[in-house]
C-alpha cells in the first residue's frame, strides 16, 4: 500500500500528525496541504509537515489518491462541495471528526453520488495544546479508529482505510454512525460538559480562587479536559445535542440517587452504593497497548 499524495485539508494537529505518520511509514510521496489560515499552511511546509501548500480545498485534493478532512465537523459540509468535483471512486476521502451522524448527512448532501468515496472516520485520540506546531507522528499509534461506512460506501475504499490506519499502529473499529454517536455521547462528550460545567461551578464561587489554590491532583485530572478547544467543543456538543442530553439526564438520575443517601443520613446505603461503583470501576481497563512486532 503506498500512496502518490496525500491531500490534507487543515493542517492543525489531527491532519498534520496524520501527515507525519505517513511519511515516517514510508507510505506517501507527497503531501499537499490546505488550511482556511495561510500562516498555518506555511507553518506546516515550514515544519516539514507538509511539501506543498495549496491555495484552496480543491487544489489540495487534484492529483491526491487520498484526502483527509481535518476541519471542524460544521465545516465539513463546505468542504466536502468545495472538492467534489475531485472526489472520484479512486481517491479515498476520510475526515476525522469527532461526531458522525452530522458529518455523514453533510456528506450525502455535498457529494450526492460520490458518496461512495468518503470514509468517515473518527480517531479517538488527541492533545490538550491543538496547531500543528504540536503534530506527531506517533499520535495514532495504540489508538482506536472508528470507521462508520454507508451502505454505499465502496468496499475496497473501507479495506483500504482500515490497511492505512492500521499501518500507523491504530486499532479499527466499525460501526454505524448512530451507534458511533451514542456511544461517544456517553464516554466522551458527557464527560466534556461535565468538566465545563464542574470547573465553571467552582471557579465562579466568591472564594473560588482561594479553593483552586487548594486543589490537588484528583482535581487536576477530572478537570484537565475542561481546558479543550472551545470552538472544537462548541461545535460537538452542538452536533451531537440529542445523545449529549439523553446521556446528560442519565447521569442527573445517577447524581439524584447519591444525592437522596446523603439527605437521608443513610451511611450505609451511602457506601454500599459507592462500593459498587468502584468495583466497577476497578475492573474496567483500557484497551492494553499493541506489543512491537
């Protein structure tokens, strides 16, 4: 597997890692990069993520046998029409958004029957500091990849995404865009707005910022998320509203029983009800990473 050009369009850290990666597997010959911000095009050329920097979307992907959309999923609509007439069943074409039933109805509506091109893709991995001065090569190495096809998608283009991005050492997952969506509503955009909200609550109070001084690390890493990109947020929570509020009541009943111990003085059913969820929590584990070949 090996490809002529890569066509990156956003060259931030999602799309220049994914650059890095490819070349450092020796799987691409050039690579051709476009971002809505000029300086960012040229940082990555200067950084050596990218070899040529595109004027425009559609200049990005000409000559590119495969394209990944690494912009914000409100924007994947408008760059999906501003490429179409370069999207061809021979050019495999994957964004990386974080949201997908959003993005695969942008899609039909952009590229109509060359829908079968695109591979929506979600890579579950990331950085705290976004731009593509913090892109790495290693940064989809161990990770998982959500591929969430149509039916119409073509399958040799589905293969060869599942190949490439096994190649850079992830681990490919595939699955339908609404079930992508309900699970991710679960363990990963809930957990934003948790962290947005929680941290607001505190740091709002009158003494807030006497009690920040006295925060720990337990503190630090149930709010580290909080410090995401807002926009990237905005944009997810908003895309994927009606999981994130199902999720979002969920835990409220959760809270709401905890809570109804507390007011009840019941210490007992008080631990026994955290006794359970830590013996939960204790036997859940994160995927073990991929031993070197």
């Amino acid at each position: 597997m090996f490809f002529n050009q890569l066509g990156v369009i956003g060259c931030g850290l999602m799309g220049g890692s994914f650059a890095l990666a490819l070349k450092k597997a020796g799987l691409v010959k050039r690579v051709v990069g476009y971002s809505k911000s000029p300086s960012t095009t040229e940082m990555a050329k200067r950084l050596g993520v990218i070899d040529v920097a595109a004027e425009s979307a559609l200049l990005a992907v000409s000559g590119s046998d495969i394209v990944l959309i690494a912009v914000p999923v409100s924007a994947t609509e408008a760059t999906l029409k501003a490429i179409r007439h370069m999207v061809n069943p021979n050019v495999l074409v994957m964004d990386v958004g974080s949201t997908k039933g959003d993005v695969v109805s942008a899609a039909k509506r952009a590229l109509g029957k060359q829908i079968d091109a695109f591979v929506p893709a979600h890579p579950i991995t990331g950085k705290e500091s976004g731009g593509v001065q913090n892109a790495d090569a290693g940064l989809y190495n161990d990770c998982q990849v959500i591929l969430t096809p149509l039916p119409q998608t073509n399958a040799d283009l589905v293969q060869r995404a599942t190949d490439v991005w096994s190649a850079l050492g992830a681990r490919v997952l595939k699955m339908t865009p609404e079930n992508h969506d309900a699970a991710f509503a679960a363990v990963s955009h809930l957990p934003h707005l948790l962290a947005f909200a929680y941290f607001q609550s505190v740091a709002a109070q009158p003494a807030g910022r006497d009690y920040l001084s006295l925060a720990g690390p337990g503190f630090r890493d149930f709010t580290r998320i909080a410090a995401s990109e807002p926009a990237v947020w905005r944009d997810i929570l908003m895309a994927n509203k009606a999981e994130v509020l199902i999720q979002s009541q969920r835990f409220r009943q959760a809270l709401d029983a905890i809570e109804a111990l507390l007011k009840d003085d019941d210490a007992t059913g008080l631990e026994a009800r955290i006794r359970l969820i830590s013996e939960a929590r204790a036997q859940w584990a994160l995927p073990a990473p991929r031993q070197p070949k």
